[in-house]
C-alpha cells in the first residue's frame, strides 16, 4: 500500500470514528430523555441547536479524538492482539467520557449527567470495538488472498528467530510474507535447515538483497554480544534503505520483566521493567486512595478519639507506634499505628526470637507478651491499621499493595527473587491478607505478592478491598 492511500484510509478512519462518537452522544441522549418521558422523539428532533452549543460539541470531538490518537488507535496493528486492541479502546473511551464529563462540569450543561455519562460510554465502547474487528475482519480476508501484503527479512537462523516466524506464519491475516533468512554458517545451521526455511543471502549479500529485491520489514535475530557489529551495519542499512526495522526488546533473556520505549533528549530508550508503571491506570489508583483514605479519616475520626483515650489511660507509653518500614524500591519511611504494645516491645525482641511461630524473616508469635490488654482486641480487628490512611495521603503507602515490612525482617531476606516485592507503592491489604495472614508460610507471602504485581489491575485492587472486609470482622490469620 503506497504512503499517499494509507494515508487516505487512515484519515478516514479518523472520521468513521468522530461519527461513532457524534452517534453515541446522540443516542446517549435521546436515550435519557426517552426513559425520563420529559419530550417525544419528535420533540427531540424539533429542538433548536445554538451556535454556542455546537462550539462546545466540536472541542468534545477534538478532545475525543486527541484521546484515541493518544491511545495509539491510529498506529499500525497488525501484530497486535484483539485482546490488547481492546484494552486500547475501552482506554480510549474512558479518556474521551471523562473530557466530557470536565466539558459538561466546566461549561454547566445540565444534560450531561452520570447516567448520560455511562450510556455514551457503554455505546462508544461497543461501537468502536464493534467496528475494529469487523475492520480487522475484511483486512484479514484481503490479506489471506495475497494484497495489502508486507515482505519480511529475518536476520538470524536461531531458535528465536524461527519462533518469531512462526508465529507470524500461524496468523496469515496478519499478511506478512517471508521472503527468507540472512545468516553465516554457525554450529546450529544444520537445525535451521531440518527447518526446510529459506536462507536468501548471507550477511556479505544483504546489500544487494536490499536493492534487488521488495522488502518492507527486516527482524533482527541476531546475539546481541557476539554479532553487535553485523546487527549494527544491517540496521545502518534498513535506515538507509527506509525499510522498518523489527527487533525484539527482551535481548537479555528477562523472564518476568516487560519493556517500553521512552525518548530522552532526542534518544530513543527501551526500558524493562517488572509490574505496572504509570499510565492511566495508576493515575485512578492514586486518586482513588487519595479520596477514599480523605473519606475514611473524616468519617472514622470519633474512633480514633476514642481507641487513643484507652489506648492512653490503658497503659504507659504514647498513643502511635511508628516504626521505619521499606517502601517503594526500598524507600525508608514510618509506618503509623496505634499501639498494641508495651513501649519498649522492639528491645525485648531479642529475648524472645526462640519463640518465633512463622518461617522466614519475619517475626509473629501468637499470644505475644508484649500485647497490652486494649492491644489484643485492636489487633485482631485490625483497628491498629488505620492510622496508615495517613501514610497513604502522604504517598507513601496505598490501600493495596504488598506490606511494607520492617528493616528487620528485610535484612532477613536470602533470595533476590523475594526483594522484587518493593517495586511497588505497598499497601495496607493485598492477597496475603486475604488468604490467611499468618498463618501462610513467609514463602508463599512473598509468591501471592509477586502475583498481584503480575496479575495487577483496578478490579483486582477492588476485589481485594472487596474480600478484605470479611477477612477482618473473621480475624483470620491475626497475629
């Protein structure tokens, strides 16, 4: 497809989509004043359209598509899954919801109301969605019968390269065509040719590839340490070719850790990291824990009058134990919680560490001496956690997340598998919480917190939220 139709076919899909949105908007609304009985489709037709009115309506739709541009609707996505073209979409969306819900906040429109919010969100999200596959769909057909193809080189005869290939050769709709191999002879070849692929040139004959033949992508298999300076001349040569380059990110064999690239004065960067970083997602979780910790301290704050009068006049020593913990990659700060023990508990420790109940570093002993009277019944309700909602305000905690746990019991750690728990903000509750507390096994903490970091998500957060509640009025685990 020559530059001057993809560019047609792209604008217009621009166009389809500000169309999809105009007609969510408007159905949203004839929905709403349909179920409320305030005018007849007549009525809503017949209604007089203002010149302001239509203003704002055109910087809805360029911030709408300002959102889906943003969201990378508009990029090639051939290799990209309908799984992950969804998630894109409903980003989209959401984005484009939000924009006019500040327009109708800013701008004082009455109609735009929540329930009208979430109709125009439901009938975009489907639309789009909706017109993406069958778009996908009628690509595919096209490319199963040989047009609208894209030729491809590999560079590299390794397993990772005939991997690649062959998951581009199981999804024909994808319309790549192979054109072959580039390669030396090396200690694998005679695997590669058990493979029956094609090797077209060796590394010698690429240049002459290039300008004899049509090539729209190259993929660059090759060992990043022993072949740097072939990869190197051949990326040097697609570049001055105009040919795309394809390479994968994961050149140091990373097993968990997923890569991105960033721009830094002008210099592209591809960074690996593990879990979630930024993005819109954390943006929500952060304003969620910033109102929800706000709501909490407002409405629970007769408790804390009341729990720091007993807690007071119940024993010698001050009302909040703060103690340093580790944060987000190790960052030191003090936890805060009401006191449950006796003040000098953390020098006793040492004369009691034969009395441990649970494995590993960290240090839980059921009926502890320490525990004053008030603390046993705070501890097992967990009341003890909630001065941590300031912890939260303050940034460095959140209300989901793996426990921040004392330098103690960190200097106890012996496997760097174990440390890859403080990549993430750490949280009041998490998925130890709610699958027995102490009464796990420390191995098996840390593996449930590694897999919330893996499995992360705003409706996993909620779910644990949702699960914590019940865990807390049992006391399961509690120690």
């Amino acid at each position: 497809m020559n530059e001057v139709k993809r560019r047609f076919l792209l604008n217009a899909l621009k166009l389809f989509d500000l169309g999809l949105v105009m007609v969510s908007f408007g159905l949203a609304t004839f929905l709403l004043v349909h179920s409320d009985k305030t005018a007849s489709l007549r009525d809503f037709l017949a209604m007089r359209v203002k010149l302001s009115n239509c203003v704002i309506f055109a910087i809805a739709l360029l911030l709408c598509h300002g959102m889906f541009s943003l969201c990378g609707l508009y990029q090639s996505r051939r290799l990209s899954t309908r799984r992950a073209e969804t998630k894109d979409i409903l980003k989209a969306t959401t984005l484009a919801t939000a924009c006019m819900a500040m327009i109708g906040t800013i701008f004082l429109i009455i109609m735009i109301t929540p329930r009208f919010l979430l109709l125009f969100w439901i009938i975009s999200s489907v639309s789009v969605v909706v017109s993406r596959f069958l778009l996908q769909y009628w690509l595919g057909q096209i490319r199963r019968h040989g047009r609208n193809l894209r030729y491809l080189l590999v560079l590299g005869t390794n397993s990772r390269a005939i991997e690649f290939v062959r998951k581009i050769e199981s999804a024909p709709e994808r319309g790549y065509e192979l054109l072959g191999f580039v390669d030396e002879p090396w200690a694998g070849s005679d695997e590669f040719r058990a493979t029956k692929y094609k090797l077209s040139c060796d590394f010698a004959g690429l240049s002459e590839f290039l300008r004899r033949n049509v090539v729209d992508e190259v993929a660059i298999y090759l060992p990043l340490r022993s072949f740097y300076e072939h990869a190197a001349h051949m990326a040097e040569l697609c570049e001055q070719h105009g040919i795309v380059m394809r390479f994968a990110s994961d050149i140091f064999g990373l097993k968990t850790a997923r890569s991105r690239t960033e721009e830094f004065e002008g210099d592209h960067h591809v960074a690996a990291y593990t879990g979630v970083r930024d993005g819109w997602p954390m943006v929500v979780k952060r304003t969620l824990d910033i109102v929800i910790s706000s709501i909490l301290i407002v409405l629970l704050s007769p408790l804390f009058v009341v729990l720091a009068l007993l807690i007071k006049f119940s024993s010698e020593g001050p009302v909040f134990f703060n103690q340093e913990r580790l944060g987000l990659n190790k960052r030191r700060f003090f936890i805060h919680k009401f006191r449950t023990m006796v003040p000098n508990a953390e020098e006793m420790m040492a004369a009691l560490e034969d009395q441990n109940e649970v494995s590993g570093p960290v240090f839980k002993i059921k009926n502890d001496p320490r525990i004053t009277p008030i603390g046993k019944f705070v501890r097992r309700t967990s009341i003890d956690e909630l001065p941590q909602l300031f912890n939260i305000l303050k940034g460095e905690m959140s209300l989901v997340g793996p426990r921040p746990l004392p330098v103690r019991d960190y200097e106890g750690f012996n496997e760097d598998w174990q440390r890859r728990r403080f990549s993430v903000r750490p949280g009041i509750t998490c998925l130890w919480q709610v699958n027995g507390r102490s009464s796990i096994p420390f191995e098996q903490w840390m593996r449930l917190d590694l897999q919330y970091m893996d499995e992360w998500s705003l409706w996993l957060d909620f779910k644990i939220l949702a699960r914590t509640i019940p865990a807390v009025l049992k006391g399961s685990g509690a120690a």
